[in-house]
C-alpha cells in the first residue's frame, strides 16, 4: 500500500507501508492493505506509519486534515505536520 502525506508546501512521506493509524474526528482508525474506498476528516492527533505490523515507521503530530484512501493508496491533507 502507498502512503502520501501532504502539506500545501511540500511532500511530508511518500512510500510503501504495511497500514497507517490517523485521528478521525471521531476517533483513532487504522488503513491497511486493499481497504475500501474511503474519505475522511481528521482531527488533532498523531499519524502513525506502520512498516509491518508491530513497529512505526514514522510518526507525525496534526492538529487537522482530510484523507482519502483509493485503489490501495492513501493521500493524507493536512494544513502543517511535525
């Protein structure tokens, strides 16, 4: 599965990962191989990016964003990200 992570001034992550943990509004949710078709709002929060299933890759604090997850690739929108 491809992870993108977005900023309106540059490309924060761009690669192949085992699944990815996001802040939905409502709660924590995780994306993982060939997941359905998906857009969601995000709150504030970490993004966790998982290189199989019992470590993190990388990890980024947002306080908001959007993401959309379609044909086994996730792109994340978010306004800054640390």
């Amino acid at each position: 599965m491809t992870v993108e992570i977005l900023t309106p001034e540059k490309k924060l992550f761009s690669g192949e990962v085992y699944g990815v943990q996001l802040p939905g509004i409502t709660g924590l949710f995780e994306v993982l191989d060939k997941h359905a078709p998906l857009v969601s709002a995000l709150g504030k929060g970490n993004i966790k990016i998982l290189k199989d299933k019992s470590s993190a890759l990388e990890h980024f604090s947002i306080q908001g964003g959007f993401v959309e997850v379609l044909n086994n690739k996730v792109t994340v929108l978010v306004e800054g990200a640390i």
